[in-house]
C-alpha cells in the first residue's frame, strides 16, 4: 500500500512538473507589429484579393469568404513590405466606390480611394514599409 501511495504522489508530482512548464513555458502574447488590411466596396465588385503575409509569400483570398468588406491583420517583424492589390468588375448599372487600406501598428500607412464605373473593371494597390 505504501508504495502505490508514492507512485501515486510521484505521478501527480511529474503532472504538475510537466503542466507548469508548459504554461510557463513562452508568452503568450503575440510578438511583432500588427499590419491590418481592410476593404470596403459599395457593391459585390471583388474578383480577387492579394496580401503579403506574415511569411512574406503573396496570398489569395478565397472569394467566398468576401461580399462587399474584408479585413485581414498579420504580425510582422521588420524589415517588412506590406502589400495588398485587388481586382474589381462591376457589372452592375451604376458607379460604385471601394477604400482599400493598409495600417501599420495602428496608423494608416496607405490608402487607395476610387470608383468603378459600370461596365468596367478596375484594380488598387497599397503599400507600407515596417521598419521597426
């Protein structure tokens, strides 16, 4: 009985060991600065979408997952060039309008204002440099 008693305080006793590392084991608050993409269009214009992520490769939004607004934010280590460019076709009867920006750490750092006009297709592109 005396010795199932240790094995059952020496278990308990690696599962605290074990359950304190982990959770102590790194912070869990994201590192890097925050670069957030939004878009915003009058209309369901969108054909494409393209960001440069965390890793530094060229994304492409599934479109299902976009209507007339989409936003994405990444955290980055400088150096680092952000970028986004869309794609529009507005195939409705009316000029329609989109704001495509980018901010970094919070501030705006590009932005890109227009219409399309109906009928036609059009693009924007932002830019920002993380620098610190």
């Amino acid at each position: 009985m005396k010795n199932k008693s240790k094995i059952v305080t020496g278990f308990f006793a690696v599962v605290f060991a074990v359950s304190s590392l982990v959770s102590c084991s790194g912070d869990d608050s994201p590192s890097g600065t925050p670069v957030r993409y939004s878009l915003f269009t009058s209309s369901e214009m969108i054909q494409s979408i393209t960001f440069r992520d965390r890793d530094g490769s060229m994304r492409t939004v599934a479109l299902e997952a976009v209507n007339l607004e989409w936003g994405k934010t990444i955290r980055v280590e400088a150096p680092f060039a952000a970028a986004a460019s869309v794609q529009f076709d507005n195939d409705s009867q009316a000029t329609q309008t989109y704001t495509l920006k980018v901010f970094v750490d919070g501030e705006l750092a590009d932005s890109e204002e227009g219409t399309v006009s109906a009928g036609v297709t059009g693009a924007a592109t932002v830019n920002a440099n993380v620098t610190e």
